[in-house]
C-alpha cells in the first residue's frame, strides 16, 4: 500500500543552551527503544521526553550515520550524555544504512505517492492524508472567479467517472487539470468575525476536452463524491507537499481558538482534525505544536450575583500540519479531557 512519505529530518547539531537545560525526561524512560512498525515520532518522543515536541532540542548527530534524516522500523534510538546533559541518538540498523529520502512529495497535478513500509511518521498519517491533498481553503472571490459546471452530459445532474461536463468560465489561461470543488461553510473570527476563508473539498478531477467560446467541455477522471451542477473548478495546486514535520513550539505571542472540527462535529476527540483561528499570516508554522485550554465555565457569584469567568484548563495538545493564509489544520495529538469548538491554543 501506497502513503505519503512523512518522515523525521533531523536538524544540525544544536548548541546546548539553556532551552536543553530544562527538557525533562519522562518518568520511567528507557535508556535505549528499538524503532519498530507502527510507530510515530510523537510516540517515541513520549517514550523519552515529558514534552515530546523538544525532540529536536536534543538530539544528538551520530557522524557515523550517513543519512540521519529519517527513522526506520529495526532502528535504535539511545538516550546519551553529553557534558551531562541528555542527548538521543540513532544507531542505524544494518538494513537501513542505504536508505535514501528527502521526505518531500509533489503535486503535479496529484500526489505521487511512495511507499511507505519503514518511514516512521511524525503523527498516524491516516488521520491526516485526505487534509494534505484534498481540502483547501479559499476565499469568497476564488470561488466566485472560478468555472462552474453548468450541465452534464446526456442531462445528467450528477456525475461520476467517465462522464463529462459541461462548465462555464474564464479559460484564457487554460489549465491541463482542474480540480472539481463545492463551496462549504464559512470560517469565521469568534472575536473580530473576519471571514478567514471557505472550506472547499476536491470532489473529483476534469481533464479539459475542448473549449468553445465561454464552454469548457470536460471529462471526469476521478471522482470522491458525484459531481453537480454549480460545482466549481479550481485549477490542481502545483506545490510540493512538505512531509515532513518539525515538532516544536510556535513563535512566542501566538493564540488562538479552535474554531471547527473536520469530522462536522462541536466536541474534539484525539486524532481529530480541527481548524484553528491563525495561519501563515500570524506566522504559525508546519509543526507548530500549542496546548489546548478547555474554556472555562461562566458561572453566578451567589454573594454578589455576579457573572464570573472561571479559568481556562489545559486538555491537550496538538499539532499543526498545513498552514493557510489565516487558518491552519492541526491535528489533536493528546486529550486529558474534554475538548470543544472555541476552546483556547497556546504556547505548550
């Protein structure tokens, strides 16, 4: 079976500052875990660590390893002392030594997927692939710019693979591919209400047949879900998919909230995708890992009958995985209790 590639690369040998000073190990940590099938990187960060995403902060360069750039199931990671201070290190294992890979996939115009047998992921990549390459989020004047499909063939108001439609638009610059597109709900700032942008699923793929005037007839090569009338079509992203995850903490001054879970629902499990209120645009980052604050109740002081606002109380955490302009996806990595829409991002 066929994934995507999300792998470990390893920074350069780190400066042992004052930040490694206060990583903690976690309670009963092995001296030694042997990579095995299955595996995250958050597992075996947790393994070691109290806080799993400082595991670049120590890891600790093996020269001898020629390639330290991703993790493989029959390797040994080994918690080292340098000048006293906790480091890891891998011990590549025998059948691993000539593996090669720079962890980064291409969209061009749908993903290229390599095996993945060995590379051990940052997060469970099941929960995450569709997000990589299917969703995207657009703004009101994308969507509204963008062909639509104004007929099918034979008179058909749903189609699927091998069917071809009919869609009205702009088409001097011409695309080979177009992602079919249906406009879905609206982001929104709980606090300042800014519309951040519309969450848009790809349905399906058209590859142009011939253009006449306005008309664009186009055949249906792929199809997730049937493809309808007043569909959009959003020319396939060229972009290169980094795969690979740096977990770590995001610059200091970024919060947000939660504002949507992918599966539809208000209240956030572990594993679930969420989309948070800060993008690229407020400088959060691929792997940007923040602590989640369940809310705080409001309750009635029965001396003053005053409204109080209870204190926010850390639930969990998570970790971002695809950054847009004003939103990013993130994934929940850990869920002490429970969580829901609008609860609170921080610092870790």
């Amino acid at each position: 079976m066929k994934k995507i590639v999300l792998g470990l690369i390893v920074s350069t040998l780190l400066s042992f500052s004052a930040l490694a000073e206060n990583i903690a190990l976690a309670p009963d940590h092995p001296s030694q875990y042997e990579v095995k099938r299955g595996d995250t990187l958050w597992d075996i960060s947790s393994t070691f660590l109290r806080d799993p995403w400082l595991w670049p902060e120590i890891w600790h360069i093996n020269r001898q390893v020629k390639n330290p750039h991703l993790i493989y199931p029959g390797d040994m990671i080994k918690l080292v002392y340098v000048d006293g201070e906790p480091r890891l290190e891998l011990k590549r294992s025998r059948h691993n030594s000539k593996r090669l890979s720079d962890g980064t996939i291409k969209l061009s115009p749908r993903i290229r997927a390599s095996d993945l047998d060995s590379v051990i992921p940052a997060i469970p990549l099941d929960a995450i692939q569709s997000f990589l390459t299917d969703s995207r989020v657009l703004t009101k004047e994308q969507l509204e710019d963008a062909p639509y499909v104004v007929a099918g063939n034979e008179n058909h108001v749903v189609m699927g693979v091998g069917d071809y439609v009919y869609a009205r638009g702009d088409w001097n610059q011409q695309h080979s591919a177009y992602g079919m597109y249906r406009q879905g709900s609206a982001y929104i700032d709980p606090k300042t209400k800014e519309v951040l942008g519309y969450d848009a699923k790809e349905l399906g793929l058209g590859k142009i047949v011939k253009v006449t005037d306005d008309i664009a007839k186009t055949e249906l090569v792929r199809a997730n879900q049937e493809i309808r009338i007043g569909d959009r079509l959003i020319p396939t992203e060229e972009r290169k998919v980094q795969s690979v995850f740096y977990p770590k903490s995001p610059k200091k001054g970024i919060a947000g909230r939660i504002i949507s879970v992918m599966s539809g629902v208000k209240n956030v499990a572990q594993y679930d995708v969420v989309v948070v209120n800060r993008g690229a645009r407020e400088g959060v980052e691929q792997g940007d890992v923040f602590a989640i604050y369940r809310k705080g109740e409001a309750i009635r002081d029965i001396y003053t009958d005053e409204l109080v606002q209870l204190p926010s109380e850390r639930a969990g955490m998570m970790m971002v995985f695809r950054t847009f302009e004003k939103v990013s996806y993130a994934l929940v990595l850990k869920a002490t209790s429970s969580m829901a829409v609008l609860d609170e991002i921080r610092e870790p």
